[in-house]
C-alpha cells in the first residue's frame, strides 16, 4: 500500500486527535499487534490560514501544497483548525481540481484537525459541494457557503465572496457579498458584545463593501482575505474624524505565484499573532533548473522574514 492509499485508509477510519509520524520509525513502529500511533498535542487556540491553493492537477502546485500540509503536521502544538480562504481550485473549479485537492487533505483530516474551506473566484460551489459534501452542509446559509469557527478565545467568520460566472473562460471576477450575507452578517456581528470575533473572505475589504459593518462591531478585531497572492499586513477606517482602525492582513498563496507560504495566528490572552511562514517568491511560475533567481526576489524573500501580524482585542 502506498503512501497516499495508506492515508486514505485513516481517513476513512474516522481517525482524530493523533499525529502520525510517517518518516521517523523511532516514533512510529509496527509492533505485532498493529500500530503504534503518537498522540497529537493540540492548541485550541491556533489557528492555519492557507489561501490561493490553485489545485492543478498537471501542475507544480499540488506538490507545494503537500509540502504545506506536511509543515502544518510538523507544528508543536499542532493548529486544532486551518481555514483556507478560498481559490482551492486552479482556474475554473473542474470537478478533476477538487478530486486532487481532497487527497492532499487528507492527513490533515486524519490527524484530526478541523478544515474549513472558503470559496473564491476560481471555485465552483457545485463542484466543490460534490466533492466535499460535509464541508458544505456546514455551511450557515444555502445559497452561499459561509462558516463560523468557532475557538476559546475568539471566533471567525468565513464568508463567501465568489460571484460565479457563466463561462468557462472567464473566472476573474471581482469580489462581492450579496444582499442576503450582508444582512446575516449584520445580526452575527451583533451577538459579539464580549467574545472577539475575525472577519475573513477571499476577495479584499474595499471590493467586498463591509468596512462599516465590521467597525461597528465592538468586538471586531480584524478581517483576513486572500487574492492578491502576497503577504501584508495592514489596516482600514471609515473617516479620518475617527481613531479606530482596523487590523487587515493579506495571506499568501500555497504555491501558485507571489508570496508562497501560509500563517500561523495563535489566539493570545489580549492578542492575536499572526506569523509568516515562507517558502519563496516566485512570478509567474517557478524557475525552470538552471536558471538563476532574479535578486528582486531574494530581497522580497529577506523582506518577509519572519514577519508577523498583531491584532489587539477590541
């Protein structure tokens, strides 16, 4: 049996709260009566955001992914969630895209660590939902697929800002939250009078319209998308008659283009701590054998290293 098949297998098990070391036989042995599997050590409060998957089945991408589900396994404490902000397809969300990318999850799955997965320009919400049947029954609304994870120190809400187009050659769409997640959206954040709670979505906050929304909340510390492929943290406001800004941070892709990585946002006491953890740069595509990296991306590379995000409690 194969790597790939032997995780399968665990998966199907319905295999939860262990970690299983597949490289080192010191940690992970084959006594005569089966298995011996290494309980996890799990922080609640940790969380993954990975963005920008772009799953191509024929492509370079599938295998920087497997490198980050395997740097995600790695982590001590292991995160109890990771959140993927949406674009988990390549280009047009091809059933074949989703098929991939539910054989890369899978030792996440069986490990035992929560995933919630966001939409973005490139899914397909049809296709995704064939795929991953649960993941969208989870889903707080029907027409669109949108999420609440929950933790002990804060919340995150994971909305769906995707509009779908009709064709096939067409998947650059902007980013938007319809009428109806607005107003979900609105009554949710009214309930966070105590417990801080995050905003996320695919597409940046100036395209999707909920600035307002999010300041009025008393409790909203932060909003975190994907997109734009890079890492960068920043903030927003409503006027400039007003003191209160809002934390936002772009997270990079898995492995397509622009900053390749992912974050690790650990939930303290009064805080939030988000930190990069980079692989390369690279645009448009890797480089091929023999050629020598451009020096603007060594630099962009030194730029981000070990970077950081602080979001404080509102």
């Amino acid at each position: 049996m194969d790597r790939r098949s032997f995780l399968s297998s665990l998966a199907l098990l319905g295999l939860q709260g262990c970690l299983l070391d597949l490289e080192g036989a010191e940690r992970l042995a084959a006594p005569k009566k089966g298995l011996r599997i290494v309980p996890a050590a799990f922080d609640d409060n940790r969380v993954c955001i990975i963005s920008d998957l772009h799953t191509n089945p024929e492509g370079y991408q599938p295998a920087r992914l497997e490198r980050t589900v395997a740097d995600i396994l790695k982590l001590d404490p292991l995160p109890r969630n990771v959140i993927a902000l949406g674009d988990l397809a390549y280009l047009t969300g091809k059933p074949a895209e989703y098929a991939r990318l539910k054989e890369i999850l899978v030792p996440l799955e069986a490990a035992g660590i929560h995933l919630t997965l966001g939409m973005g320009n490139h899914d397909k919400r049809a296709n995704f939902a064939e795929a991953f049947p649960a993941y969208a029954a989870a889903s707080q609304m029907k027409e669109r697929f949108v999420f609440v994870v929950e933790t002990p120190r804060a919340d995150f809400i994971v909305l769906d800002s995707l509009q779908e187009s009709t064709s096939l050659h067409k998947w650059i769409t902007p980013g938007a939250i319809d009428d109806a997640q607005r107003e979900w959206l609105k009554d949710k954040l009214a309930t966070y009078t105590d417990k801080p709670v995050f905003v996320m979505s695919h597409h940046p906050l100036p395209e999707v319209g909920i600035l307002p929304l999010l300041m009025e909340c008393p409790r909203c510390c932060g909003y975190i998308y994907g997109h734009n492929h890079v890492w960068n943290p920043g903030w927003s406001h409503v006027n400039y008659r007003d003191r209160d800004v809002l934390r936002t941070l772009c997270v990079p892709s898995t492995g397509h283009w622009g900053d390749i990585g992912f974050a690790v946002l650990d939930l303290e006491e009064k805080q939030a701590v988000a930190q990069l953890k980079q692989y390369e740069f690279f645009f448009p595509t890797p480089l091929p054998e023999g050629e020598a990296k451009p020096a603007q991306w060594t630099a962009i590379e030194e730029e981000h290293k070990d970077a950081v995000c602080h979001f404080i409690y509102r």
